[in-house]
C-alpha cells in the first residue's frame, strides 16, 4: 500500500532532478546565464547541487520499497 506514494515521488524527484541538471548544462553550453542577476558560477553550482540532491532524493524513494 505504501509502494504507490513512494513511486509517485521517486519519480517526480527523479524527472525534476534530471530535467534541472539537461537545463543548466543546456544553459551553460550556450553562453547564457542560468538565474538572471546572479554570478553564472554560483548559479550553475546551486542548480547542480539542487538537481543532484533531487536525484539523490529519488534514488533513496525508489530504493525504499
């Protein structure tokens, strides 16, 4: 019974994880600024750590079943 919210948000995590991660690198390959006003390093570092932590999160959801 507790195996369907689990996959709900394993996934979730895991598509947002993903998607963050294609879009910051997509942004940073063509030059462009990741947050509007912000350092382009720091904001590529935070987005990475974020989407890391979003697939991390996704890995523990999907392993606890």
């Amino acid at each position: 019974m507790e195996s369907g919210p689990a996959i709900f948000a394993g996934m979730v995590f895991a598509l947002f994880g993903a998607g963050l991660l294609a879009w910051t690198g997509l942004r940073l390959r063509r030059g462009e600024p990741v947050a509007a006003g912000v350092n382009r390093v720091a904001s590529a570092a935070v987005a990475s750590v974020a989407a890391t932590v979003a697939l991390a999160l996704a890995a523990y959801c999907l392993t606890r079943l």
